[in-house]
C-alpha cells in the first residue's frame, strides 16, 4: 500500500496533546468532587457515573480520529494485474519563492516564468515522475512524485512567497528535502532540477550538492533572472523594497553560484531563455543518463483507493461513542430483568407471568 498525501500523517501529533488534556480534565474532576462536600454524600449522588465509560468514550473517539487521519492521507492498494515497465526518471524540482521572485527583470515576474516552465517540463516529460519542493528561507515538500501533470499545475498555481513565512534562500535545506522526497527502494534514476535566482544562497549548498552528487543524484540548476537585475516590488505598499539607508533593493541572478551547484552536481547550469528551451535541453538531458543508466522499474499503473473503508470505520466507532451512557449497566439491567419478570409465557395450562412464579416458589 501507498499513501498519496504522507503529510497529513503529522496530524497524528494531536494524538499525545488530547491524551494530556484528558489527563487535566480528570484531574479537575477529581479535585472538584473533593471540593463539594461529603466524600460519602457525593459517591452516592455519583454512583450510576462510571468513568471506565468516559474514558471508552474518549479512546473511541480518539481511535475514530486516527482512522480520519489515515483516509486523509490516501492510502491506496496497487492493481497488481495492471503493471507496467517505465524506464523514465524522478525528477525533484526545488522551486524558489522567496520575494527576490517577484522581481519583474522576467515579465510579468520571475516566479511566473518559473512556475511556467515547469508546467512545460510536466508536459512533455512522458515517463518522468516529478515531486515539487517550495522554499525561501525554509523549505518544505509541496507535492510528492507523481505523474499526475494536472496536481502539479494546481499546487505551482497557489505556489507564492506566501507560503513561507521565513524569507531566505536555503538552497542546502531546499536540496535534503528533495532527496527525502525520492523513493529510496525504487531503482529509478534521480534528478534534482534547482530553479532560483540564487539570491542570498547559504553557504551549505555546495557542501550539500557534493554529497548528493556521492549517492548517484544528479542536480540541475536554472537560473531566472538578469544578470542588470531588477527591483522587488514591495505587496504591503505597492512601491518598491528599500533598504536600511533607503536605497532601492536591486535583485541580481547569482549565476556564479548556480554554476557551481550544479558542477558539484554532476548536472547542468542553464540560463532561462524560455521555457521550451530549456525544458527540452533538460529532458534531452534526463533521457540520455536514463538510458546510460539501463534502469527499467516496473510500476502499478493504477490504484485502488480505501480511504473509504477508514472513514466508515471511523463513523461506525463515533456512533458506539455517541449511544455509549457513561452510566453504570447495574440499574440497566436490573430495569430489563424487571421487564422480562412482567413478560407473559406460555405453558400447558395457560398464559402466565414469570413473576407469579417466583412468588409461589417463595410462598
């Protein structure tokens, strides 16, 4: 089985958070039944009240939102009879969006023209799986591998500075995370396609693109941008970015470094000149190491999805959960054994009550 969005899996960190509130909320039961008087009077007053109950209600509940969380995140079953041998890569793209982005030295700016190219790319990449990574001054997995080429154009359309809060250009951070974005049991080729102005890079991509390169990665780099630059239009005024003594922010292309990344990457550099050219170079490019690396990986052409099973499992526990009493079953049972006593039966000689019965036995 696989799952389609692994990052909901986080939500089950709220798992340990309402584990400790429950905790705090007997706590504070326990404490105001101390406070209301006579220990005695009070568990008499209390004692239909059965907290194994409450807390099977609160683990029902609980285990309803676990199952939630894991339809969230799409698992889904392989069609076995459906196999097919791809002989494509995986392409991680790590996408740039910090505000250097928004600098319009590319019409209408630097991000859209990116954000172009890599639909492009989608397009006409055929075997290739590709995985999205946004970052700025963090970096985080938008959109996993996939071939899906509509997903793509939806997450790169709502893709914006936005996103992250932290401005910055880590490009070493931005390169882990598309490494942790590839299947590492999958003998597939893997690439990694850096689209950046290279603007405020750290010092760590270097170092980081080397030791990728070591594990058999290739690393491409693009670089949006004019060397003359351009300035950053600043979304909260409408002018443009200024600097501490009030001089106006000019955002240049680092090509230099770009080049080196991917050098160390064992990739290309190429500058944007529009994104038909360059993504064919880079699929021309893919294809060749593709082949030179003889990989063929045998794939499920489609899946079945189950999420459906978790969620009707889920309203099933949150129905026992809501017709669960958190009273006691004693004055339950002893209503229905009353009942039953009243029930007539028939015998040989006629209609008669259980309870009749009983009194002769008595008697």
């Amino acid at each position: 089985m696989e799952l389609a969005h692994p990052e909901y899996l986080w939500l089950l960190l709220a798992l340990p958070i309402l584990g400790f509130l429950f905790f705090l909320l007997i706590k504070w039961k326990r404490r105001t039944i101390r406070k209301l008087g006579d220990p005695v009077l009070i568990h008499a007053l209390i004692n239909d009240y059965s907290p194994r109950k409450f807390a099977a209600k609160f683990f029902l509940f609980c285990s309803a939102l676990v199952l939630c969380i894991l339809a969230l995140s799409g698992w889904q079953y392989p069609d076995k009879s459906k196999i097919i041998t791809r002989s494509g890569s995986d392409i991680m793209i790590a996408l740039d969006v910090s505000k250097s982005m928004l600098a319009q030295d590319l019409k209408p700016d630097r991000l859209e023209r990116a954000k172009q190219l890599i639909n492009i790319l989608a397009q006409k990449s055929n075997d290739h799986r590709i995985g999205l990574v946004l970052f700025a001054g963090r970096a985080y997995l938008q959109m996993p591998l996939t071939w899906d080429v509509s997903a793509l154009s939806m997450y790169l359309a709502a893709a914006s500075p936005d996103n992250i809060s932290t401005q910055g250009t880590v490009i070493s951070d931005a390169l882990k995370m598309c490494v942790a974005g590839f299947t590492s049991n999958e003998n597939t080729f893997k690439s990694i396609l850096l689209i950046t102005d290279g603007e405020d890079h750290d010092e760590n991509a270097l170092i980081e693109a080397k030791k990728i390169a070591a594990s058999g990665i290739m690393i491409n780099t693009v670089g949006i941008g004019t060397a003359n630059g351009a300035p950053i239009t600043d979304e909260e005024t409408g002018g443009f970015k200024k600097d501490n003594e009030g001089q106006t922010i000019i955002s240049k292309l680092n090509e230099n470094e770009l080049r080196k990344i991917a050098q160390a990457g064992n990739g290309i550099y190429q500058f944007y000149t529009g994104s038909d050219e360059v993504a064919d170079k880079i699929l021309k490019q893919l294809n060749v190491k593709t082949f030179e690396s003889k990989v063929n990986n045998k794939e499920y052409g489609a899946y079945f999805p189950i999420f459906q099973y978790f969620l009707v499992a889920a309203f099933l526990l949150l129905l026992i959960e809501f017709f669960l009493s958190e009273k006691k079953r004693k004055k339950v049972a002893i209503g229905i054994s009353k009942a039953l006593l009243l029930f007539p039966l028939f015998s040989g000689d006629g209609w008669i009550f259980p309870i009749q019965f009983f009194h002769s036995k008595r008697q």
